[in-house]
C-alpha cells in the first residue's frame, strides 16, 4: 500500500489512491494517521480518478469525512502535478463541498485555490441558530464569554474574534465549541487577532483533527469573517503557527488561496501496522 506525504504550512496529509483506500477499513485510517502507531498525519486523502475530473475524499484522523479541506486541496493539486495527471494550466477538483478550481505554479512549489463563496447563513454550516446571518453570536464555552461569526466554506466554521491571540485558549476551548449543540454536523473553529487591514493571525481548532499548525479553509473562513464584518480590505495574509497563506476576495466573497506545498515521502505500508487489530 504507496501512500504519499506531503505538508502545507506544518499540516500534513497522507494522500493514497481509491485502490489503496479500499482495503483499509476506517479503524485502519485511524491507526494510519496516529502519530505513535501510525504514519502519522492530519488526515487522509483518497484520489478518485474514475470521473470526468479529479474527485477528492478527504477522512479526518478521527475517521469522519471532510467536505472540504484548503490545505488538503492544495497538496491534492501538487500529487496530481508529481503525478503528470495535470499542468500549470487550471484544472477543476470535485469535493463533496463542492467544485473548486486550482492552479499549480513556481515549479511545483504554491498553489492556488478558488475556494468558492463564503456563506454566512447559518443554515449553510448547518447552525442551530435563526436568522440569514451569525456576526456576533454569543457562546459560552469553559466560563468564557465569546462572540462569534458563522461562515460556511463548503464546510462548517465558527469564528472567534479576540483582542490577543491566546493559542493555549484555542487548545483549550476548541473541542467544546466544536461539539457545541447548536452544530449538529460539528464545526471547525478559528480564533482571529487582527492584526492591521491586511494581517490577521488565528489559532485553528480543526473539526475531527483537533489543533492544527496550519488550515487552508480557516484562513478562508476567518478572513472571510473579518471582512464582513468591515475590519480587513480585498488582500489578506492570515499568519499561523505553521506559516502565511495569501487570501483574496472578489466579487460577492468569491475567496482564493494561494500557498506553499511540500512533499515529504513516498511510503510503503507494512501491514505489520495493522498486526494488533481485529481483522
């Protein structure tokens, strides 16, 4: 079983073909992307070559499946470049958060992405939570209280903004509000400092992966968040523990990312990994 790692921005996938993908049971993924019994990873992503256009499943470590991952589709784009299977030309990706379309340039080495729009109704993530729009909705989480912006990406987010950024609190806080009963589908969750009209920086709280370095689609959603709400312009860099991701907005909040990608092996299961688990 070949499965290929790559990283951006410190988070890091293991991306396999369909074939591969369908003989491992999802305990096995989840063996697979632990850190100390596996490959170790944030997630999995699953090559599906049999449609018009490239199709990406993308499993959380957990073993629960993303609709849609930024940084996922950005080293999706970069293994299917390695691969020969595209050019510098943009191509279009198939995800169940729907259609995006990317561009691979400088080599190999920054990737693009038409994300999609960025939605507020609360319905879209879905949200428990009436109204067409979450700006500032009141949560309570560990005695804390926090107001935050609802923003789909294709997939779900909730937006914490803060006057300092306290990665600890992230760490800390992330897990209730992702559980929070108002998100029946569960949520990622972001808290944003701003930093000037360009820069904002935030901690990620990846649902199904936990804390994460880095997140293509919460550096979407977060400045997506910040801009409605009037704080940031058209350009933002949104700074991470893992690195910088480049966000721009156009037309009613069209968002493109654009970004590094690494590779770091190509690996070769051994199914001695699997050894201790029920068959």
């Amino acid at each position: 079983m070949i499965f290929h790692r790559y990283h951006g921005l410190g988070n890091d996938y293991l991306v396999c073909h369909q074939s591969v993908a369908a003989l491992l049971s999802n305990e096995q993924i989840q063996r697979l992307c632990d850190r100390h019994y596996g490959i170790g990873s944030d997630g999995l992503l699953i090559d599906h070559d049999d449609a018009e256009i490239p199709s990406l499943r993308i499993i959380n470590p957990d073993g629960s499946e993303a609709e849609k991952s930024g940084n996922g589709l950005r080293i999706y784009a970069r293994y299917l470049f390695d691969l020969g299977r595209v050019t510098h030309e943009p191509f279009q990706v198939e995800t169940l958060g729907g259609q995006v379309r990317c561009a691979v340039t400088e080599g190999a080495h920054q990737v693009s992405v038409d994300m999609g729009q960025a939605k507020f109704s609360p319905a879209a993530l879905p949200a428990r939570v009436e109204g067409d729009e979450a700006l500032a909705l009141p949560l309570v989480a560990g005695g804390h209280h926090l107001c935050a912006t609802l923003v789909s990406m294709g997939n779900p987010h909730c937006v914490i903004r803060v006057d300092k950024l306290d990665l600890e609190l992230v760490k800390q806080l992330g897990s209730e509000i992702e559980t929070l009963a108002i998100f029946p589908k569960r949520t990622n969750v972001q808290f944003v400092q701003v930093l000037d009209r360009n820069n904002i920086s935030i901690g990620i709280w990846e649902r199904g992966a936990g804390y994460t370095l880095a997140s293509g689609s919460s550096s979407c959603a977060a400045a997506s968040a910040m801009r409605k709400l009037t704080l940031v312009d058209d350009n933002v860099t949104v700074h991470m523990p893992g690195g910088k991701l480049a966000i721009s907005f156009s037309g009613d909040f069209q968002v493109n990312m654009r970004g590094p990608v690494q590779k770091i092996a190509t690996i070769t299961l051994d199914n001695d990994c699997f050894r201790d688990m029920p068959a």
